[in-house]
C-alpha cells in the first residue's frame, strides 16, 4: 500500500476507535445492564483492542501491508455504520433515568441490538482474519 493510502487507513481507523469508545462510555450509564448488555459491551472492547491492534501495525514501517486498502475500507466503512446505529440505540435506551423504563425499551429493542451485536461479532472476525494476514 502507499503512504497516502495507509495515511487514510490508519484515520479512518482512529475515527472508528473514537466512536467505538463513546459507544463504550454509553454503557457504563446501564447500572441494570443484563448479560445481553454486558456481553455487547465486552464485544465492542474486544473490537477496540483489534482496531487498536489495526492501527499499530498499519503504522509500523517494518510491516508488509497484504490487504487489500479497498477491503480494510469497505470494512472500515461497514463498521463506522455499526457503530453509529448501536451508539444510536444505546442512547434511545439511556434517555430514561428509570430503570423500569430503561428495561422495558430494551425489551423492545432486543432483537434489533442482537444483529448489531451478531455484526459487531462478525468485524471482529474480519479485522482478527487480517491481523493475521498481515503478521504472517
């Protein structure tokens, strides 16, 4: 890849860490969180770890770059909007300081949380798959 590309990447990157974080932030607001929360919430840390884990490599010199830039960006991309429409629920969610009312939101929107949370899931997948491309 070239310095510009890898440049692009590596704030596409940085922007995505950012979202993800206050996505994470929004959950420390859920005292009353059940397992399905707490698990999303462990799911988004372990995706910040990979995009982190990302970003060190992308800006390592010593490193060949074997995946493809319009890969990484379609997945980049893909996970922007992941992140922004879970952001979004979560704060639909946290509107309500009653937890009554919190909890009966979240029954409501369980499904929908579930596939962000099967796609959050799915990203870690890809990002660890070429993590694993790029260190071999």
């Amino acid at each position: 890849m070239d310095p510009v590309t890898v440049t692009g990447l590596v704030s596409s990157i940085v922007q995505l860490i950012e979202a993800a974080k206050k996505v994470n932030d929004i959950f420390q607001t859920f005292k009353d969180r059940d397992k399905e929360l707490s698990a999303l919430r462990d799911d988004i840390a372990a995706f910040i770890e990979a995009l982190c884990g990302f970003d060190r490599i992308l800006r390592s010199r010593n490193t060949i770059h074997r995946v493809s830039s319009p890969a990484l960006e379609d997945v980049l991309r893909n996970s922007m909007e992941i992140v922004i429409e879970l952001r979004d629920w979560l704060l639909q969610l946290s509107t309500s300081t009653l937890s009554a009312v919190r909890r009966a939101k979240w029954v409501q929107h369980k499904s929908a949380l579930k596939k962000l949370h099967g796609k959050v899931r799915e990203k870690i997948a890809m990002l660890h798959t070429f993590l694993s491309i790029t260190q071999a």
